[in-house]
C-alpha cells in the first residue's frame, strides 16, 4: 500500500467488527452504529477485549525473542499502539511485518501500521482471510516463506462461521499453515463461551443484530484449529488472561473470571 491511496469509503450505516473491538478498546475511530452494538455486550467482553490485546503483546514479543523476524498479521484491526511491529521491532528492528484486513476503516488508519524502523520493513494488504491463497501470494513480496513467519490470527476466526464449503474456518487456516516453513509458528486466539455460557446467547445476538456472524467456540473447537504444531506448553490454549511467556511471570488474577478468549502459540513442524 502506498502512503498516497486515496482515503477508502467507510461504510457507517452498519456495525463492523474492528469498529465495535475499537470501541470495547477505548478507542475513538467508531460511529454511533458500532457503539449500539458495544453498549448492549456484557463487561466481560469488554474486559476480553483488552486481555486478549495483552496476549498478543506477549506473545508476539515471545516469539520476536524466539528469533521469529518476519510476521503475517491477518485480522489486524483498527492501529492501537502498541501494534504487533512496535513490540517486535522493539526487540529486533530489522523485523518484517504484513498486515491484513478486510475492513475499509483499518486501510484508512494503515499509515500508522507502515511507520517501520528503517531497518525494518512493515506493509499492509486490504484482503479477506477466506482468500487465504491471494493473501499469502500478496504477502511473499515482503516475507520470505522459506523462512520461518510468525502468523498472527488474533481474535479474528469467530467472525468466519462455520461451512463446508471453501470459506471453513479450519480449510482456511489449513491453507495459510501450509505455506509456512518448519520453525514458523502460529499464534491464534478465539472468542469462547465455556467459561460464561450464559452469556453466548446474547452476545452472539447483539453481533447478529448487528449483521455480525459471532461463532464463539469451545476449547476442543479451537484446539483444533492448532492441529499437527507443537503447542507450547505450558501453558499451552488456555484464557488469553491465564497464557504467560514460558519462563516468565504468570498474570495476576483478575476478578470475574478467565477472560471470554481462548488463546495459544505453536510451532510448525512440518510443511
Ligand atoms: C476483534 S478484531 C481483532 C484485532 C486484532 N487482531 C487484535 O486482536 O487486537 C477482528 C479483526 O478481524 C477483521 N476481520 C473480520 N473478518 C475478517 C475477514 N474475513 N478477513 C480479514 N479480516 C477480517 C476485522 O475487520 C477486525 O479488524
């Protein structure tokens, strides 16, 4: 993407993901339709939300440490610092990192995302995960995929429901794993209702009313989206709020509860 793309349309008419997580954030680049949906989901969520940004820190930092120097970011959503680059840059400044989003308003704040180090490089791809083909195609003139990639898919799969057909969630992460050379990791956190199933159906229905497919699912469901890597553990898939940098400190407790997110990082062991 070039610095001199014209400003995309936004669409303010209805609900849209990166607005209402921006929301749940704090964050100041949503409208009126994103907040409707916001203000009827449960504190929990908007606890989650802010957990599940703190497990990508983590984990993106632990894998930056790892060695891991190149990062496919899919589902980026709207810049809040600090983003996936500024933590890992911060340990290694020549790292690479693309960046994916479907959402016109997350192309509209990218320029934030392309403020790299000079050693380093950063881009951002307007894509949808269900093209995973395109976007690994895209991706390769910046990372190099004989070498191992970190790829990020935080909070973004429960927005992908599930089907048989070419757009299954699984079929989808299949694809992207593939491309990746032996010592590449994943790292993937999904919305969950195990610890708050209570709580599944009006969540779901306000992202529904919203026209917002939410499918949160169980640990097994999500377990298996790390099918044939090496998890690390522990802590191995847990609650983004219980998952601690192996040889680090575990995150104090908070009140209510494990976090409504399920997070985890593998390695990839084969291609
Ligand atoms: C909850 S936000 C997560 C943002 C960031 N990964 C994080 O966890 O802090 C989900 C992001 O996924 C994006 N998204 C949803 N469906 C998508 C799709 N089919 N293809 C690409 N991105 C998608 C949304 O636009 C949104 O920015």
């Amino acid at each position: 993407m070039s610095s001199g793309t014209p400003k995309p349309q936004v669409d303010t008419s209805k609900p849209h993901p990166a607005r209402v997580y921006d929301w749940l954030l704090g964050g100041k680049d949503n409208y009126p339709v994103d907040v409707a949906v916001g203000e009827q989901l449960p504190e929990v969520v908007k606890r989650s939300a802010r957990q599940n940004r703190e497990f990508m820190h983590r984990a993106s930092a632990y894998l930056a440490r790892k060695g891991v120097d190149q990062f496919l970011d899919i589902g980026t959503g709207i810049p809040t610092a600090p983003n996936l680059h500024q933590i890992v840059q911060e340990i290694n400044p020549k790292a690479r990192i693309v960046y994916t989003d479907n959402d016109p308003i997350v192309l509209r704040h990218a320029e934030a995302l392309l403020y790299s180090t000079p050693e380093g490089r950063t881009d951002y791809i307007q894509a949808d995960v269900r093209e995973p083909k395109a976007i690994l195609e895209r991706a390769g003139s910046l990372l190099d995929f004989e070498r191992p990639v970190g790829l990020s898919l935080i909070a973004l799969m429960h927005f992908i429901p599930d089907s048989d057909g070419p757009t299954n969630p699984y079929d989808i992460v299949r694809t992207l794993l593939d491309a990746l050379a032996p010592g590449s990791y994943l790292m993937l956190s999904h919305a969950t209702a195990d610890y708050h199933r209570e709580l599944e159906a009006p969540v779901t229905n306000a992202y529904a009313r919203g026209g917002i497919p939410l499918r949160p699912r169980t640990w097994a469901e999500v377990e298996r989206f790390f099918g044939g890597l090496e998890l690390v553990k522990p802590p191995g898939l847990v609650s983004v709020d219980r998952w601690w940098v192996p040889g680090g400190a575990v995150p104090p407790e908070e009140p209510g509860g494990p976090a409504a997110v399920y997070g985890g990082v593998a390695r990839v062991l084969t291609r």
